[in-house]
C-alpha cells in the first residue's frame, strides 16, 4: 500500500481496478460530478443492511454517482449472482475490485482503506466536484455530508482540519503500527516481546499508553504471575483513571476475561478485588449518566467478577442490573438472551439456603418472586 495517509481534503487515490457488474461504467472521476465509492463484500452483514439506505440515497440524489465496489472477493461470477438476487436493494452502479490486484495499483484496500485507516467495512468515500476526498466513513453516516457536498455549502477547509486534528488526538497512525507488531509477536507466541513493544511505544509517545495501555495489561495477563499485571492495573487507574472513562470501564473486564484465558494466574483474589472496586466506581458515575449501555457492560463485568468469586448472590442481582439496562437500551434480543443465561447460571449457583423464599421468576423483560 502506499505510504502516505489518505487524509480529508487530498485528493482521491487514482480510480481503482474495476469489472462493472451493474450500472454505465467509467474510468474516471470526472471533475464537476459528485461520487460515493462505497466497499462490501457478499459476506459482510453490515454491508447487506446498508444497500436499501445507498438506494434511497442515489434516487435522492440522482446526479451523484454512488459506486458499490466489491471488495476482498474472489468469484465475480458469486457477486454476480449475489447482486442479481437483490436488485431490488441495490438501486445503484456495482462493480467487482479483483482479488489478484491486492497490494497493487488499482486495489481498493491497499490503496484508499489502510491509508485512511479504515481498515473494516461497509466504508464509503465521498468524493467531491473537485475531485477530493470530502469524507470517508460508514455509510449510514453519509447523509448530512453529501446534501452539502451536493448543495456546495461543504466547508472541506475545516473538515480537513478537524480530521487532521483528530488523527493527531487519537494518535490512530501511532497505533496502527503498534497494533501491528503486537499481531506478528502474536503469531510467534511472543508475550513477553509484546509487552516490550508495547513499552517501547509508550516510551517514544507517552500519550499512546491513554489508549493502548489496557492491550498491554491484557497481555501480561496471559503470563503466569499476577503481581506485575496487578501493580500496573493500578498505574493505569493512577495515570488514566480520572480523564479516561473507557479505561475505568474496562478495566474490570479486562482482568476479568484475563483471568478466564489464564486460570493459573497469581493473586487471582486481589486482581479481582481490584476489578470489583473500579468497577463499582465506574458503574456510579454511569448511573449519573444515565448511560444504559455502558451500564449494561459495567453490570455484566460485575457478574463476572462476583461470579469468579462466588459471590452468588451479587452475581445474580448485577445480572438482572446488566439485563435491565439491555432492555432500556433496546439492545438486541440475542443480547438479552445471554445475559438471561448468564444470571440462570448464576442464580443456579446459589446454596439453597441463601435463596429466597418464595421462587424467583423471569420472563426475559421482569423478575419477581412467586
């Protein structure tokens, strides 16, 4: 892939490789006209829900080219066939980006997604009359974007420099090769090289430890002692915890789910007291919040801690809290589902004499005692 970053306001990479499979095909972005290169593939869940939305969208707009490239495929005949079975669905151009360009000029994911850091799909890429990139990201997104791009209101100057800001805050090129070490240190079964690539990064860009620090802790999970993966859990709260709100979330998780991978791990007991108390801190700033999904995550991290711990009891009861809070989220059924598993689990755990009298009840929406 090339070496620069795609960035908000360049302009778009040269036009990709394509065998058209729906639609008057092209060659170029021709200046004055406005495209939407969007990327899916057959396989991809996410990709299939967005066609309608990309439908309605380039009747709306209908001198806007809204380009769906097949990408990571092997068979153009299969997405052939695929497009053909929804073309209903799919009101707009269709085209096949072939595997065997990968990493070659022309090929969609080495030369428009890695650089722009985009690296999963369904991704759309606005291009505007200029022929720049005026936005890039998931389609459902796309809406408020294209209507100014269209209208000529898009103000791609501050666009340009808000993206290059976040880019620097986020430190997203900085993590991109960090993420990529620790994928080949992963390969060979590495931990211990891990981590020093880990510290290593943090040493030359101390802010990257903000964002990365709990890959770090995860990894030193898997190792057999717990005393140096328990003593920087608590850097990390020390260091992170007050402006970091992920991290305090996540910390109990982490430790947690480490402890699952890893039960021959040291200071099993400390390392989830620790997880419990930052968890509950954590859960009382997000009942403040009234944030019901994050305190959906922090409750069902509690299950787990108080589960490993055999603290029944609470275990069930932060079930039933992570339950509730999925429901008032209006997360998916098969999200609730397993989370009604998890407190059966729990609730089966519970010594007899420490249940309640009468039996308990629940219908996936409510509990209550019979």
């Amino acid at each position: 892939m090339s070496v620069n970053p795609l960035f908000i306001g360049d302009a778009a990479p040269s036009f990709p490789r394509l065998e058209f499979i729906k639609g008057q095909a092209f060659t170029a972005f021709e200046p004055g006209q406005v495209y939407v290169l969007e990327c899916w593939a057959t396989w991809c869940g996410p990709c299939v829900a967005t066609f309608p939305h990309l439908s309605q969208l380039q009747q709306q707009y209908p001198q806007v080219t809204i380009l769906g490239a097949a990408i990571w495929e092997d068979d153009i005949n299969e997405v052939r066939q695929f497009a053909s079975e929804r073309e209903a669905e799919m009101g707009y151009t269709l085209a096949f980006n072939p595997a065997a360009t990968a990493e070659q000029p022309g090929d969609i994911p080495g030369s428009w997604l890695k650089p722009s850091w985009q690296e999963g799909i369904p991704t759309a890429f606005l291009i505007d009359q200029q022929g720049r990139i005026a936005w890039f990201g998931h389609p459902m997104e796309l809406d408020a974007p294209l209507a100014e791009v269209v209208a000529g209101t898009f103000d791609i100057e501050r666009a340009a420099s808000e993206y290059r800001q976040w880019v620097k805050d986020s430190m997203v090129a900085e993590r991109k090769v960090l993420e990529k070490q620790l994928m080949a240190f992963s390969a060979d079964k590495d931990l211990p090289g891990a981590i020093a690539a880990c510290e290593a990064a943090f040493a030359e860009n101390p802010g990257l430890e903000q964002v990365l620090g709990l890959e770090k802790l995860a990894l030193m999970l898997r190792l057999p002692g717990g005393d140096a993966a328990l003593s920087y859990a608590r850097q990390l709260k020390e260091k992170f915890g007050d402006s970091t709100e992920r991290l305090r979330q996540e910390l109990g998780y982490i430790i947690v789910d480490g402890i699952e991978v890893n039960p021959e791990i040291d200071r099993q007991d400390a390392l989830l007291a620790f997880a419990a108390d930052t968890l509950l801190e954590a859960e009382s700033q997000a009942v403040e919040s009234g944030e019901w999904i994050t305190r959906c995550h922090i409750a069902r991290s509690l299950t787990l801690v108080r589960f490993r711990q055999e603290a029944w009891q609470d275990a069930h009861q932060y079930a039933l809290k992570a339950i509730d809070a999925a429901q008032h989220a209006g997360l998916h059924e098969d999200i609730i589902q397993a989370l009604n598993d998890l407190a059966a689990q729990c609730q089966k755990n519970i010594p007899a004499d420490d249940k309640p009298g009468k039996k308990v009840v629940c219908d996936g929406d409510r509990c209550w005692l019979e």
